[in-house]
C-alpha cells in the first residue's frame, strides 16, 4: 500500500514536470528518492532546478554544497507566490551562491481550519515562476514528511511578550506553528541567509528569536514590502479578492500613510480612532491598529521622534484576513 502511493505521487510529478518541460523549454530538474523503500527516480532536463520531496535527499545535496564552500539562501514560502516572493528569490541570487525555496502550507500555524482549506494553491504556477526566477533548489514535501507523527507537533518554543500581542493576540497558536516548520526547514536546508517579507514584521521578529532559541549561524534578512499600484501590499490571500475588492483593500496601506503623514498634527490614539471608524465604515473589521517600536515591538501610546517605530494592521474584508505595516522615522 505505501509503495503503491508512492508511485502514484511520482506518476502526478511525472505527469506534472512534463508538462513544465514542454511549457518551459526543459528548464526544470526533478529528483525523486525515497530512501526507506529504495525508490529511485530521476528525470534531467539539462534545467535550472531541481525539486525535491523528501528532506534526507535535499539535506545530502546540501551536504555536497557545503563541502564545496557555496553558501546557501533560503526562502521558505507556503506557496501561492507572486511578486513579493520573488523579490525574496531575486535578493537571495544576489547574495548567495545556492538559492533553495521551499512551498509547503503549514497546517499548524492556522488557527482557523476554513482558513486552511481556503489557502490559494497554485503549484503549478509557482514552478514555473520559481523556474524563470533562476531558482536553484524547490523543496516541496507533503505533510508526512514535516509531520511524520503527532509527536513531531507537540515542540513549544519560548517566544516571551512576542506571543502575546497583535498576531499572537488574535490568532493563538499561531507563531508555535510557525516556528515548529522553520525549525525543520532550517535543519534540513542549513542555510547561510534566510529571506523573509517585511509585511508579516511581527513573524520576522518571532523567526528572529526562533534562531536564537536554536543557536544556529543563520542571517535573517528582512526585505522591503512590495504593493500593488494600489498601495495594496503584495499577499497570497489576494487571490482570493476580485478586482473591485483589491482595489478596496488599498485602504489599508492608506489608513497607515495618513496616520504617518499627521503624526505631528494629533497624537496617535486620535489618529487611530479616526483610521479605525473610516474602515468600519468602509466594510473594514479591524481586529488591532497598533503603533511599536520596531526593534522589539513594544506597543506605544504615541509617536516618538527619537525611536524607530512601525504601524501594524489587520483587518478582515468580508470573510479574507488582511496584514499590512509601515515604517516611521526609519
């Protein structure tokens, strides 16, 4: 029986890579082994990259990397990808020799089931752009493999006053499902720089800690929001707005922009009221509008000029959870 699974899910990748060939050119690698079961499959298409599914294979190539003195970027994704992920991959060529992204949609770290099941999944789509992105390594593992058994889900990890306030707050067990994937991923990818968007800051921060926890040699890169002409910034869960609906969910990055830009005029409790009441009105449920220092994340009560500070929102619109942040006096 697990054997006979096995080479279903080859045949689908099989079925899957052909097609990338045919509409790429042949600019893919596949690499399948399953090391338990002694299942060997290969298919070279004098490509770019090389995807694997299963961790003992990728960390033996990471292994021959390393011996080799490349250094190794990192840019782990649960898919659904689009311009903001791909100016993480584009950063990461620029600064490592091995560039490997990851796509797996982490089931822990969803503290709302319909969420999950909603996550946009285009894999397909995102070979593709992984592929003409220069993209070297894709790990692309099913659940069993991050998640062997419930055992593998039960690490707590110690992430102090981070837990407790905006995401941590309003999505409970959230950040212990993040950090019990990016410890795996980190452990099987052993990477020199890891590339994470500003947009989920608060996450950075957390991942920021969780490689303190594990006492790793990882350089955590944080870089800059990408939006759409709108002001929108850039996410998966945009796929699931229409047109009219995104260009609604500009109002967002707006609110923040307008709360910076009058700063100095109202303090900002006033600031915030206002922003929050025009999104109600607006078809907005704001869950928080914070105002932190950004090197630790403290909430403030008002602006100081002398501090670097950022603007954190979440709202819903309709039933799609949105994030967005802004940076002031950095």
């Amino acid at each position: 029986m697990a054997m006979n699974k096995i080479l279903f899910f080859v045949d689908i990748y099989k079925w899957l890579i052909s097609l990338i060939f045919f509409l790429t050119g042949g600019k893919v690698t596949i690499f399948f082994v399953h090391t338990n079961v002694q299942l060997n499959v290969e298919l070279n298409y004098n490509g770019f990259m090389t995807i694997y599914k299963y961790a003992k294979d990728l960390e033996k190539r990471i292994q021959k990397t390393k011996v080799s003195g490349s250094s190794v970027g990192f840019v782990p994704t649960m898919g659904a990808l689009h311009e903001g992920h791909l100016s993480l991959l584009r950063k990461s060529k620029k600064t490592a020799e091995i560039t490997v992204a990851s796509i797996f949609v982490n089931p822990t770290q969803f503290n709302n089931a319909e969420d999950f099941k909603k996550y946009p999944k285009t894999i397909e789509q995102d070979i593709l752009l992984l592929t003409s992105n220069g993209c070297d390594i894709l790990f692309l593992p099913d659940e069993k493999e991050i998640y062997p058994n419930e055992e593998s889900r039960q690490k707590h990890f110690d992430l102090g006053y981070l837990e407790t306030i905006l995401e941590g707050k309003f999505r409970p067990g959230h950040f212990q499902g993040v950090c019990l994937v990016v410890e795996k991923l980190l452990n099987i990818v052993q990477p020199d720089f890891l590339f994470m968007g500003q947009k989920d800051f608060q996450q950075c921060m957390v991942i920021k800690r969780l490689i303190e926890l594990m006492q790793v040699n990882v350089q955590l890169v944080i870089c800059p929001i990408l939006r759409e002409e709108t002001g929108l910034a850039m996410s998966s869960r945009n796929l699931r707005l229409d047109p009219s609906e995104r260009i609604h969910a500009a109002q967002l990055h707006q609110a923040l922009a307008s709360i910076k830009k009058n700063r100095n005029k109202q303090n900002f409790l006033s600031l915030k009221n206002k922003a929050v009441i025009d999104l109600k009105n607006n078809g907005f449920n704001v869950e928080y509008l914070e105002l932190a220092r950004k090197n630790d994340l403290v909430l403030l009560t008002d602006f100081n000029e002398k501090e670097d500070m950022i603007l954190l929102i979440a709202a819903f619109l309709h039933d799609v959870r949105l994030i967005d942040n802004l940076l002031i006096n950095h």
